[in-house]
C-alpha cells in the first residue's frame, strides 16, 4: 500500500468503521470507532453502560 493510499484510508475513512451506542445512562446517543462495548464510555456523562443502538 502507497503512502497516498493510506493516508486517504486515515482521513477519507468511509465512516462505515463507526457504531452507534446509546448511553442507558443518559440516552445520549452517539457514535465511537470502538467496536467492544465494554470499551465505549458516554462522551456525555462517562458512563461505561451503553447498548448497540441501530
Ligand atoms: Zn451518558
């Protein structure tokens, strides 16, 4: 892979690398490029219990 290329991947990104999470917490709902959901903390309050939200 070119230097170029990933660079494109690094800033280009599609954004389909994202999930969506709901903190139960709060209900703020918000996107992280962690897929684990025991690693994705609300951005919101921090808190660690989110749900998929789809
Ligand atoms: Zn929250």
């Amino acid at each position: 892979m070119s230097i170029i290329d990933r660079a494109k991947s690094l800033v280009g990104g599609g954004g389909d690398d994202s999930f969506r999470y709901q903190c139960t917490s709060c209900m703020e709902i918000f996107e992280s490029e962690e897929a684990h959901m025991g690693k994705v903390a609300c951005p919101q309050c921090g808190d660690r219990n989110v749900r998929d939200f789809a």
